[in-house]
C-alpha cells in the first residue's frame, strides 16, 4: 500500500491514495498505520478518494472532485480537521491530483465543502465560522477550568488559564473530563495561555479526542481565535495562534474563517498492511 507523509505545523498524517476507494481501509488498519512504535506513526489518516467514490461525498461530487476522507488515530471519524485539509490539499497539487482554479481549490469534507487557497510554502483554508455556544467545565486531575464550547464544524471547548498558571504545567498525558450530556460525541480541548488578545496574539495546547495532545490542531485554531476576538470585544479580525508545532494565522470574517499555516510532505513509500495488523 503506498503512502506519503505530512504535517501542518506538527499535526501529521498517513496520507493514502485511492481514488476509486478500493482499499479495504478499517478502524483496526488505521491504528496500527498511526502507532508510533509499530507503524509509520501519525496523528490520523487521510484517504484521498473522488468524490464520486465514497457514499458520504457523491452527493457533493458536482462541487468538487476529491473528498477527504479523515480518521483519528484511534480509527475513529472526524468531522473536520483544518490541518488535515491543508496537507490534503497540498498533496492533491503536489502530485498533480488537481489543479487550482487561480489560486484557490475545493475538497469535500464530512463538514462540507472547504475551499483552500496556496501562496508558496502556506496553505490557508476557508471553513464555517466558528459558533460560540454554551460554557463548560474541563477537569485534569484535580484542576476545573471553564471554558467556552465552540463549534467549528466540529466540537471544541475552549479553556482560557487564570493568571499564574502556565500552559506548560498542565499534565496532558490523560484526556480531560468533559460533561458527556453537553459533549456526547466527544470533544478537543484547547488551552489558552493568558495574554492581551488585542495584540492579536495567543498561545495554545489541545488534547484531541481520538488522537491524546498533538502539537497543532487547525479547528482548534479557529476555536481559539473566535474566543480571543469575543474578549476582545471584536467580531471580527486575525489571531497568530502559537502551537508546539508552530504558527497558524487564523481570520475571523462574518461568514467564514480562514486557517494559514505552513503543509509540508516530507516522506513517500509503501507499507505491508499484514504487518500491520499482525
């Protein structure tokens, strides 16, 4: 089975293409390409298949050719993942799969359709607006924090530290404890170091459900920056988000937001799934 690897600013992927989705692609498969140890290792899978190959997308096939079909490395679903959808789309033109119209390109995704746009080494794309919805709570070890729950086409909760406690600090080898009845599928988690959001500036941790801490987290991103604009008293505007793996520019227009950060593919070859499985 042939592969490529590739990240958005330390968020990685399996990326694997199959256009006509022939393979035989599992939620046991998929752990076992992102195990560290094991397999190639990666924070998720991304199939590349035609839209008019996969039942979840042919209804959108008409808007765009190629749909990416995500999974978490645990095997599980994910609606959106904004990195993910940056290092698809710089494959898609890297390896000549498709074309931009100028500058700008469209994937299916389970949250619909995202349009991305490539300047050079930075891919941005362009997703729902994030909706800010009710307060929660997010419980590691003996530590509350509240949070705001944002919904960027996919479920994050959004922790702004107190003063005093810094982001380094926070132990996130174990998920945080989350209301099930507010988040019943699950949610990513992000932490916000404190600062003066004016500025345009935020640091940021998550724990992601389905794949435990990664070093970047796209539409934990655009959570991140709708929050820091709410405190700011704004609707509107851009936030550099600060992950482990790097920067992420994130825009908050009225209708839309739009995720800018560096995808790079740094690895190709091919993989026995029996070993895998094994």
């Amino acid at each position: 089975m042939e592969f490529t690897k590739g990240h958005g600013t330390g968020n990685d992927f399996v990326i694997l293409p199959d256009p006509e989705g022939a393979l035989d692609l599992t939620s046991g498969l998929v752990a076992a390409l992102c195990d560290r140890r094991r397999g190639i290792g990666a924070d998720g899978v991304l199939r590349v298949v035609r839209s008019t190959a996969h039942p979840e997308a042919v209804g959108l096939a008409g808007e765009a050719e190629w749909f990416m079909d995500y999974w978490n490395a645990d095997g599980s679903f994910a609606e959106m993942c904004g990195n993910g959808a940056r290092v698809f789309v710089r494959y898609l033109v890297s390896t000549g799969l498709a074309e931009p119209d100028g500058a700008t390109l469209r994937v299916v995704t389970r949250s619909g359709v995202v349009r991305a746009r490539l300047d050079g080494e930075t891919v941005a794309v362009e997703m729902r607006r994030p909706r800010l919805r009710d307060t929660a709570t997010a419980t590691l070890g003996g530590l509350t924090l509240p949070g705001a729950a944002v919904d960027v086409g996919n479920p994050h909760l959004v922790c702004v530290l107190p003063a005093g406690l810094a982001l380094g600090s926070l132990d996130l080898t174990r998920a945080p404890e989350v209301d099930p009845v507010v988040f019943p599928a699950g949610v990513n988690v992000e932490f916000v170091a404190p600062g003066d959001p004016v500025d345009g500036h935020v640091l940021m941790r998550v724990y992601e459900r389905g794949s435990a801490e990664t070093m970047s987290c796209g539409t934990g991103a655009c959570a991140v920056g709708a929050v820091a604009l709410r405190d700011a008293g704004r609707d509107t505007g851009t936030v550099a988000v600060d992950v482990p793996g790097g920067r992420l520019t994130v825009t908050v227009t009225d209708d839309s937001c739009w995720l800018a950060g560096p995808a790079v593919l740094v690895a190709t070859g091919t993989v026995d799934p029996a070993t895998l499985t094994a």
